[in-house]
C-alpha cells in the first residue's frame, strides 16, 4: 500500500521552462519530506526536503512546496536545465522508516 | 570519503536459486538500509539494521533476509528466487537510525 505517492509516470519539459513534479500522501501525520533524484547506473541522492512547519524551502533553482491540508507537495524547477533529467522521488521519513514515492522520470528538452 | 559500495553490480540467476548481495556503508555509518526498486513500484523498503540488530523490517516475504556484521557491512539474501525478484537491490547507509540516506549504486538482479 503506497504511504507515498507520484501519480505522473513521465514528465517532458524545454530547456529554460519550469518542471513541476507532484506527489501526494495518504498520512497526515508525516511531518518530513524529501526529495531524491536519481540518474541511471547510479544510486538516489538527496536533493532537498522540507519540514510540516514550513510550506516552501528553497534551495537554488530548486524548491518544494507542501499543502499539508491537501496531502500534497510539489518541486518546481526553474529553470530546469538537460542535465536535471533524471528521475525524481519524494519520500517522507517517520523517524523510524522512510516511504519512497513511484517516481517521476523527468526529461527536459534542449 | 567513499560513498557505499555495493556488489555485485550486475548478476543473472535462475529461478530457484539464491543470491546473496553485499554492501559497505561510509566509514563511521551504523546503519544500513535494502530497498528494492522495480517499475512502477518505486523504492520499497526492506529492511534496516543498526549495530547488527535487524530494526525495521518493510513488508517482504521470508525469502528476503539480511545480516549486519561488527564492521557495519551488510548482506542481504534471496532465497527460492522467482521472476518477480528481478530488480535493483539499493543499499543506503546512514550514521543513525531513519538518518539521511546515503545510496550506493545498487545490485541489478535478474531471474530468468
């Protein structure tokens, strides 16, 4: 049973445009969450989070969004450059395990 | 320092045998963590070890297994594969329980 949840498979964006990954989740007790990327043949590296006591975090062209009263968080890029194509996963740490979205396979277009 | 280092990194098994996956986390983490990662269904949690105990444990049949050693290693094993045990077998070590995760490069497991 997801916990943590990507309902866009793919996401194709040009080059120099803003990408806006989403990602929903079922517990409204989970109070952080992150988000990972990962290019192929390499493992997810951290790339940023935010805690339930802030609704933005920005880091850089990066920034993640929470609605927590709509379970909801998002990470806009901008502007998302070729080198961003990977694929992105949220997750949520309870403090005693971490629930990993689906993920998103972003594609940003020279 | 050096990342987490997994091996093998590629291996091909047949259905009914076992495998055993190896991973060395960053020098000074206690935990290690296995994730399974398939299409469509994300990074699924296995299981977590600190200081040699078993802490945590996602929602995988008894074939799955692991161990921690006194040096940290860990080792996951999969016994009676299936075909559906094909994968990419993460490991990510952190220096605390639930800490910031650290992934290596994964095992890429495919039964045939």
């Amino acid at each position: 049973d997801q916990q943590v949840k990507q309902n866009s498979p793919s996401l194709s964006v040009q080059e120099g445009r803003i990408s806006i990954l989403n990602c929903d989740y079922t517990n409204s007790m989970f109070d952080y969450f992150l988000w990972y990327k990962k290019y192929p043949a390499e493992g997810p590296t951290f790339l940023i989070s935010i805690s339930s006591i802030k609704d933005k975090n920005e880091d850089g062209r990066f920034t993640v969004f929470l609605n927590k009263s709509a379970k909801h968080l998002s990470l806009h890029i901008v502007p998302s450059q070729p080198g961003d194509s990977a694929v992105y996963f949220c997750a949520t740490n309870t403090g005693n395990q971490f629930y990993f979205g689906t993920g998103t396979s972003l594609t940003v277009i020279p | 320092k050096a990342g987490v280092t997994q091996t093998p990194r590629y291996l091909i098994k047949t259905r009914g045998q076992q495998v055993t996956l190896s991973c060395s986390p960053i020098s000074g983490h206690r935990s290690v963590s296995w994730y399974q990662q398939t299409p469509g269904q994300g990074l699924q949690f296995l299981f977590e070890y600190f200081s040699e105990t078993q802490r945590n444990k996602g929602n995988f049949p008894g074939r799955f297994s692991g161990r921690q050693f006194s040096n940290s290693r860990s080792e996951m094993n999969v016994s009676t594969l299936e075909l559906g045990d094909s994968a990419l077998y993460l490991c990510a070590s952190s220096l605390v329980i639930s800490g910031e995760l650290f992934f290596g490069e994964g095992s890429r497991l495919t039964v045939l």
